[in-house]
C-alpha cells in the first residue's frame, strides 16, 4: 500500500511528546487518538498521508523512564524515526522541557519537520521575547525557529501547525479532531461533519445508559443506606455494576469526550460507597470497593484533580484501615492498608505538602512493621516497604533531614537485599538494589563520609555491571554502567587514590566512546564522552602531566562546542561545556598564562553565574561556579577584585543548608580563606578534611604551598576497607 502511494511506510501513526507535568493531558490524548474510529466513508480515500485507515494505530508514548537519562536514548530515537508524525503538547512546562525539545530536533533533523503537530493546552504561544510574559511560552525553542539543514536551528521562525485545547479555543473535542484531520491529511471541516453525525447517535445511546445507571446507583445508594441488611446477593449484583460504571462506561465515555458524564459517574459512585455501612458486607466486597477507590483515585490524580484523587484515597484507606485491623496477621491486607496510606502521601507529595507527605510514609511503614510474619515474607511485602522507604527517604532529603534521609535508604537497601535474596532475581529489583547503594553513597558525600560513599557507590558499580554483561546488547544498560563508572571514579581519586579513579574515568570514557561509535547519532553519548574526558583531565592536570589534560580537555571543548551549536538551548550541556572552559583556565594558569586563564574563567562563569542564580540548590553548579571564581582570583592583578570574587565564594558556601559537610564544599572554602589570609579559620576545616580521608590534589597543592602539613590518614583506609566489606551487593 504504501509503495503504491509512494508514502513510507511507518511503524508508528504518530509519536506523542511531553513534559511529564503534562501527563495528564498526555494520557488523555494517547487514549483518544489509539481508541479513535475513522467514520466508515473516510475509511480507504487516499490522501498525502497514505490510505486513511480504519485507527490510527499505533501511538508511541515513552516518557516515564527518562527523568534521570541525559539524552533521548535508544529506543526512543528508534521509535522517532519509525514514526510518521510527531505530536507535540504545547505548555509552558513543556516549552522549557530538554527532552521535549530533544525529541522535536531530533524529528526535524530527519527532514519531517512538515509531520510535526501541537496541541496547546496551556500557556500562550511565542511570548518569550515579550517582556514580563517569559513564563507564559508554550513553544520549545526547536518549535519556534527552523532547521538549518546542517546541524543545528536557523534564525528564521516558524509557525507550528497547531490545535487550540484551552478553554475559549478550539476545545478538547475539537482540537482532537484538528490533530487527526492534519494526522490524515483530510479537510477538517469534512472530518468534524462525519463526526458530528455519529456522534449524536453514539452519544444519544450512551447518555441513556449513563443516565439509567446514574439513576440505579442512586437508588441502591437510598436502599442501602436505609437498610439495615441487605442480602448478598443484590449487594454483589450492585458493586459489579458500579464496578461497570467504573471501567468500560468510563473508557466510553471517555472516547466521546463526555467528561462531565464520567465525572458524575464517579461523583456516584463515591457517593454510593460511602454511603453502605462496612459492617454488613462480606471482606471480599470490601476489598473489591478498596481497590475500585484507589481506581478512582488514580483517575483524578491523571486528570490532575487532586483534591478528587485524595478523597477516593482516603475512602479506600478507610476500608483497607478496617479490614487491616480485624485481621491483624493477614500480610495481603497490611500491604493493602499500607499501599493506600502510601497512595495518600503521594498525593500529599504532589501538592507540596512535604509534612503531609512524610506523616502518610511513616503511617504506611509502620502497618508494614506491626504486621507480625512468620516465617520469610513474600517479596510483595518486602517491595512495598522497600518503596515506601525510597519515598520516604526522598522526601526527608528534600528538607534537609539528610540523617533521617540515611536511615531510610538503609532500611530501603536492607529490604531490596532480601528482595534479590535466592534463585533468579527480577532485574528491576537488581537495579531498585543499585539505587539503594547509589542513594546512601549521595547522601554519605554530602555529609562528608567519603568512605562510606565510595563503598556505596562501588556495590552500585558492581551491580550494573554484572547487569550490563547479562545482556551485552542492551545499551541502555551499558550506559547506566559507564555513568556509575564516572561517579566512582571520581569519588575515589577525591580519597586520594588517582590512579585507581584515573583508571575508572578512563572505562567510563571508553564505554562511552563505543556507544557512540555503535550509536553515532546519540549525541548524548558524545556528551558523556567529552564530560568524563574533562574530568580525567583534572586528575591528569593536577599530577603533573599537562600533555595528556590538555589533549584531554580539547577533546572535550570540541564536542561541546560542536552539540551547543546544534542545540543551543540544552542548559545541562552549557554547563558541562563551562565546566570545560574551567579547566581549559586552570590549564592555562599551571603554566602561566594568566591574562589568558583570566578570560577563559570569565567566559565560563558567564554562563555558570546565571545558572547557579536560577537553582542556588543545585550542588554541581554551586561546585562549578566557586571554581571558576577561584580561579578568577587567581588570575587577576587587582587585589580587590581577587578579594571580592574570593569572599563570594564563601557567601555560596555559606548559603548551603543541606549537605554543608560536603567535603568538596569545605576544600573550596579553605582555598578561598587561605587566600584571604585567614588561616586561623580555615584549621578546623582542614581537620575535618583530614578526618574525612578527603585528599584531592587540589587541596593537597594548596596546603603544601602554605607550608601545612597533610599526612596520609591510615584509619581512613581502615575504615573506607569495612564500608567496603559491609556494602558488598552478594
């Protein structure tokens, strides 16, 4: 068909991109578009876009695994490439999202910038460069200019073909039919006349069924309030057809865009389960109510009606509260009771409420550890405790309880030991483990125990390394190894053994270099190429070899010089390419060319600056931007200008709240104090360093050049050997 039409063949009808806080809005469209049916005289007529099929199947949608990736990976530029549209939700989340815009360069540059679509549910379109209305933009950068055919966005603008879903526009219905028209390639208006005409007899049909339901429902609700018994039978015969009401009345209603039918569906049904007593029904009936609550629940929480979803989690922890109690030794119905307290802490998390947050956390965990077990318990329980650890422990890092954060993640990892305990563990617990070991190993640098954290970080490496040589083949695995790789590499030299982490940044540039070699249109993996080559050539640079940090570092300028230009508006390869530009400086003052390091530090901090103003909480911009400060100083004649940037520096540090025994933190605030002249100060600081283990050569070279002594701290070996013993992954 498709040779006879001269159109490609794809795989997908359409790839849908988002910011994942527009998640709601994407689910809502991934289901309208797969669940669409072309009216049966549109059906076969040929158009530019092929032969107007009966669906538009299928639609790929694949966001939810990329919010700790640094580029757009594998199989989503596959799943672009094999994708005959691409569908763009237009909000001002999205319009500042990297990986939206990743995905649009990435379908422009294989020449199908006329296939890209947008749906505008928020925000206001090319508005960035007005004055005072920045944060209302709704269009990516990639959106909003053209490809140059070369690599990167051109100057001219452009003006996406786009549907209007606010409110006061074209509205849901009308948008989506807008967006299947342009999928199509047919005449809206001839789409929208076909479908009005179904869709009033589908409606008509489907309105009198809601309609009687809505009414039985009301009526069971009336007798069963009423009632003081009600038999088995017609209380079974209710809930089943509430649990219709719930599930395909639901999905068709939703296929029509009558949300106001759906929404008082479920008003209903809330209202009839809140209305039965829970003392008159048998456990299964309740438990089945329980789950169609949380059922519920996550509706509203997809359509982003938050305080809708916490009312549904709450009437099922009420259920599940009650059932918990009454059987006591019941572990189905302790996870039970604890999932929907974790459900609500959740909820709580999502609203900002990091208080409510953590109370629901602790609630769930501690049904979990009233539940008396015998014998092992299932691995369902271990998971469910494991989980609420790793929420929990998030949560209490996100306000600075980093102690509390410590204990949680411990418990998380002795929970995901037993998880992978036995014969042929699942490979998500494995990884759950690796994050475990990786959670403890931030959390220990930051409060300055650094044997623990290149432990932590060593049991990650170990595990994902095993993973990657399970399946060879799988370069998403490869890549999560190298990253592991890098951060222990690093963390070890910052103990003081450099070869050893000069050897582990070496791998991790290696691996990275064979992906892409393997994959040489993911540049993300030149990316990880040309950061971990910069890092390497600080360890080269500070043990004396110029040559090698200098080839090193080029290496590094060049790639990012090259990627920035293709895309600009990446801000995490801005940074990494400052990052370079600090130690290109620093490069040049180790032999001298001050005037030359002076310029270099200046343009870095150009961009750092800002940045860091933007997330003053982010630690490797603060880390960065000190650097380049201190190396500012370093290089200038004027003695008050050196003295200010210097003083700067310990005002950043001085801020920091959370993680202040950071020991890359308490390095660079006694370079800047010794600088200054304040020795006195910078003493018990570097007595903490020397406790800590902490012997990066930066630190190493100031010391010696003020003449105070730093000898190698054997119990620091001591310890870092039985952290090692006690965060072995077998």
């Amino acid at each position: 068909m498709a040779q006879e039409t001269g159109v490609p063949a794809f795989r997908y009808r359409a790839f849908i991109s988002y910011s994942h806080q527009d998640k709601a809005w994407a689910d809502w469209l991934h289901r309208s578009l797969e669940s669409y049916r072309i009216p049966q005289r549109l059906v076969g007529q040929e158009t530019a876009a092929g032969i107007v099929p009966r669906r538009l199947l299928p639609i790929f949608r694949d966001r939810d695994e990329l919010a700790s990736a640094t580029d757009l990976g594998r199989k989503v530029n596959e799943a672009l490439s094999e994708s005959a549209n691409l569908v763009v939700i237009c909000s001002p989340h999205s319009a500042t999202s990297h990986w939206v815009n990743e995905e649009v360069l990435a379908f422009k540059r294989l020449g199908h910038a006329d296939r890209i679509f947008c749906l505008i549910v928020d925000g206001e379109p090319n508005t960035s460069e007005v004055a005072g209305r920045e944060a209302e933009e709704c269009f990516a950068p990639a959106l909003r200019f053209g490809w140059d055919g070369v690599g990167g966005l051109s100057d001219q603008r452009t003006e996406p073909i786009a549907a209007d879903a606010r409110p006061g526009k074209d509205g849901r219905t009308n948008a989506k039919l807008k967006l299947i028209a342009g999928l199509l390639d047919i005449g809206f208006d001839q789409l929208k006349q076909r479908e009005q005409q179904r869709h009033q007899r589908r409606l008509a049909a489907i309105a009198a069924v809601a309609v009687g339901i809505t009414l039985m429902t009301s009526t069971l609700a009336i007798i069963a309030v009423r009632a003081q018994r009600v038999a088995e039978r017609e209380r079974n015969q209710a809930e089943g057809l509430v649990s219709f009401m719930l599930g395909d009345l639901n999905d068709k209603l939703g296929q029509v865009q009558r949300l106001d039918i759906m929404e008082a569906v479920d008003d209903r049904a809330m209202a009839y389960f809140q209305s039965l007593p829970n003392n008159d029904v048998t456990d299964v009936s309740l438990a089945q109510r329980a789950k169609a609550l949380e059922k519920i629940g996550s509706v509203r929480t997809d359509q982003g009606h938050l305080d809708a979803a916490m009312q549904s989690y709450q009437a099922a922890a009420n259920i599940a509260r009650s059932l918990a109690e009454r059987e006591p030794g019941d572990v189905p119905r302790q996870v039970a009771y604890s999932r929907a307290l974790a459900f609500i802490g959740i909820t709580e998390w999502y609203r900002g409420d990091l208080a409510a947050a953590e109370k629901n956390f602790t609630m769930a965990q501690d049904v979990l550890r009233r539940t008396p077990l015998t014998g092992t318990p299932d691995k369902e329980f271990i998971q469910q405790w494991a989980t609420v650890d790793n929420n929990l422990g998030h949560v209490l890092e996100s306000q600075g309880k980093l102690d509390q954060a410590a204990t949680q993640y411990q418990s998380m990892l002795a929970h995901c030991r037993e998880l992978v305990r036995g014969k042929n563990p699942k490979t998500d617990w494995q990884e759950l483990l690796g994050e475990a070991h990786n959670n403890l190993g931030k959390i220990a640098l930051m409060q300055g125990d650094l044997a623990t954290a290149i432990a932590e970080y060593r049991a990650d490496d170990a595990i994902e390394t095993a993973l990657s040589e399970r399946d060879s083949r799988n370069h998403d695995q490869k890549e999560n190894m190298v990253r592991v790789r890098a951060i222990l590499g690093r963390t070890i030299a910052l103990g003081g053994d450099v070869d050893v982490g000069g050897e582990h940044l070496q791998q991790a540039i290696d691996g990275a270099m064979q992906l892409s070699e393997f994959e040489p249109k993911e540049t993300g993996f030149r990316a990880k190429v040309a950061l971990y080559s910069t890092q390497l050539a600080r360890l080269r640079r500070l043990a004396g070899d110029h040559g090698a940090a200098k080839q090193l570092n080029d290496r590094a300028l060049s790639i990012f010089g090259d990627i920035t230009r293709q895309d600009p508006s990446n801000a995490e390869w801005k940074q990494d390419f400052a990052e370079a530009q600090v130690e290109q400086a620093a490069q040049s003052l180790a032999i001298g060319s001050a005037e030359q390091a002076h310029a270099q530090a200046l343009q870095a901090l150009a961009v750092l600056g800002p940045m860091h103003d933007n997330q003053p909480g982010e630690r490797t911009l603060l880390l960065d931007s000190t650097s380049a400060r201190l190396l500012l100083a370093a290089s200038t004649i004027d003695a008050e200008k050196a003295t200010q940037w210097r003083q700067q520096v310990l005002k950043d540090i001085a801020s920091v709240t959370s993680g202040a025994a950071d020991p890359r933190l308490l390095a660079l605030r006694v370079r800047a104090l010794l600088s200054l002249e304040r020795a006195p100060e910078a003493t018990p600081l570097v007595q903490q360093l020397w406790d800590s283990g902490y012997r990066d050569l930066d630190l190493l070279a100031a010391l010696k050049q003020r003449d105070i002594d730093y000898p190698a701290n054997a119990a620091f070996q001591q310890r870092l050997q039985a952290a090692l013993a006690r965060s072995d992954p077998q």
